[in-house]
C-alpha cells in the first residue's frame, strides 16, 4: 500500500457512500432533539451507533485523506440540516486527528483503529457549541423556532459548565462504539486484514 498515492475515483465513491450512510444515522437519532429532554444524550447516542458505520467504512480505507473527507462532509451535512457551522469545523479537526492516528498503523492497526474512531467521536460537540457561544442569541431564535418552553428547558439542560462534561461523554461513548462496530464488522475485518 503506498500511504502517500491519490486518492481514486473508488476511494472517492467510497467516501461518498459511506457519508451519506453515517449522516442518514446521525440524522435519525437527530429527530431526538425535538424533545428537549433527549438533547444531552445525543452527545453521546451519535458516538455509540456510529462505530458500526465507521467501522464497515475502514475495511475500505487505505490511503490517507479518507476519514478526513469523512469527517468534512459529515460536518457539512450536519451543517446543511441546521446544525451550526461548529460542525465544519469539528468533522474537519477530528477526522484529521483519527486520520493520523490511523495512518500510523496504515489503517490495519485494530487497536489504532479504535483508537480512531474513539476520537473521531469528538466531532459530535460541535452541534452543542452554540448552546454556549452565543448563547443569548442562539436561545433567542430557539424561543422564536419552537418555543418559550423548550427553549428554557434547554437551558436548564445545559448549563454554562456542561460542554466539557458533554465532550468527555462524547468521547467515552465513542470508545464504546468503537468496540460495538469492531464486533459487528469482524467478518469485514478478517477479509480486509484488521484482524
């Protein structure tokens, strides 16, 4: 495998494919968040169902660039479905990071590859950042989107100090599904050579 050649018209396809499969979860699970109540644990329910998708995609990978890519529009999409631009961001910086801890094990490693995925995972707290960067502004188009009600539970929901406590939880979830999606996919694993 040369770790350094382009990535290909396939290599592209499956990126696409496998985009869309991760985006089509995220926006199920998404429908949670009309119920105020269910807002804090899509930080972590995203992370644990996504490790199956995550993992069938990296039987499939051998050049770096694709989990980037994953990431990226991953975080337009979300971006796109009114999640906040934080999504961009966060999709292009974890699927950066899981990118280069997977090249060192030229994505064959299984532990390197939940290890990945673990914090592939963190791209999840850009949906919630703007409940606290522009936090009086963000409530106020809630109120006027949904209501007085939901927005004030939202509030209550997440205070100021709960973003950090709502990453780690994006993360130890991650680390979950990591291992959820390994076993699901352990077939794929053995033929791609990952076990």
């Amino acid at each position: 495998m040369n770790q350094q050649s382009r990535l290909t018209a396939k290599d592209l396809i499956n990126v696409g494919i496998y985009s869309v499969l991760y985006f089509f979860i995220m926006l199920i699970i998404g429908f949670l968040g009309f119920i105020p109540v269910f807002i804090p644990l899509l930080a972590v329910i995203p992370a644990l169902l996504g490790g199956i998708p995550f993992m069938l995609f990296l039987t499939r990978v051998d050049k770096f660039g694709m989990v980037t890519l994953l990431g990226s529009i991953n975080g337009i999409l979300m971006f796109i479905a009114g999640m906040g631009y934080w999504t961009c961001l966060t999709g292009l910086l974890f699927g950066l990071i899981a990118d280069l801890i997977l090249a060192r094990g030229q994505y064959k490693s299984p532990k390197l590859s939940l290890c990945g995925y673990t914090l592939f995972s963190g791209w999840v707290i850009g949906t919630f950042i703007p409940f606290f960067v522009g936090r009086e502004e963000y409530f106020a188009m809630l109120k006027q989107g949904y209501s007085d009600s939901y927005a004030q539970q939202l509030e209550a929901l997440l205070p100021m100090w709960s973003l950090p406590f709502l990453f780690v939880a994006c993360i130890l979830c991650g680390a979950i599904g990591s291992m959820i999606g390994k076993r699901v996919c352990a077939i794929q694993f053995k033929r791609a050579g990952i076990i």
